[in-house]
C-alpha cells in the first residue's frame, strides 16, 4: 500500500542515495553532494513544522519500502501555498506511484498544513514531470528562464493547482 509519512532514521542510506545520485541533480537547485552528518541533522531537524522552516519532506512508502521523496518548499501562508517536488527512484518508475504519491499529498497538505495551492517549476525538457502535473490537473502559470546545473539557462515553466 502506498503512503506518505514523516522521514525516520532509517531512511538514511536511502537519502543520502537519493540525494548523491548525479542523474537526479539535474532536476534540483542544489548540485554538490551532501555528507551522511549533514543528512542525519537534516533527518533530526525535519518533523519541523512547514510554518517555521517553510519547507516538510514526505518519504513515499510502496508496501513498507522507500520509493521517493515529495517535498514541499516555499511554503508561503499569506497565500496558502507551497512548491512541490518529486522524485522516484530509478527502480520504482512507470507505476504510477508518482500520481499516485501526489493524489494521497492533496489532501494531506490541505487538512494539516491548510495549503490551498500547489505549485512545481519543471524545466521545458522534462516532459514526463510536466506530463504527471498536467494529468493531476496542474496548469501552467509561469514561464521564466532558470539555471540548470550546469550554469546554463532553460526555460521554466510553473504550474499550478487549486486544491478543494
């Protein structure tokens, strides 16, 4: 069964996978690699609510097993809002527990963290992330030019998503 819970210790080994996997940087605005003390502190200071540190880490869980990760960040509460991140890993792909895992994060942030609106920046070549977000009913609200890892500029778009 697929849920959503707080990150624990022994999520570690995993996030620290996750993180230190070049193929993933791409996708992210931070490219060096994170060391297992920085992890762990991370891990220790993550239950922080989103109203103090503007940011709450998910673990996608499939069946007692880490799959990925869902981030939330930016959290802005004039607005009631927050940016949403995603990231599978490579062996979990193509199930379809990427929807599945931001169906189940709706209601979530909505019922405990009162978000009302959801939104992602993907750069333009990431068709399957724009594809996932559109599907869930995400549109496009932004278009801007961010640096990818590699210095370069690319075009970005924002989407967004009303949450009921």
């Amino acid at each position: 069964m697929l849920i959503l819970r707080d990150i624990k210790n022994e999520d570690l080994d995993f996030l620290y996978n996750i993180e230190n996997n070049q193929e993933y940087m791409i996708y992210g605005d931070y490219h060096e690699p994170y060391s297992m003390d920085v992890l762990q502190e991370y891990i220790a200071n993550a239950s922080t609510p989103i109203f103090i540190s503007s940011q709450y880490r998910y673990v996608i869980d499939n069946d007692e097993i880490a799959v990925g990760f869902l981030d939330l960040f930016e959290y802005n509460a004039q607005d009631e809002s927050a940016f949403v991140g995603i990231i599978l890993d490579l062996a979990f792909r193509g199930q379809a527990l990427a929807k599945n895992a931001l169906m189940l994060l709706e209601p979530e942030v909505f019922n405990k963290w009162g978000i009302k609106k959801l939104r992602a920046k993907v750069f333009f070549d990431n068709t399957i992330s724009i594809s996932l977000f559109e599907k869930l009913g995400y549109g496009v609200v932004e278009e801007s030019l961010e640096k990818d890892c590699k210095g370069r500029f690319k075009t970005t778009f924002t989407l967004e998503k009303i949450i009921k």
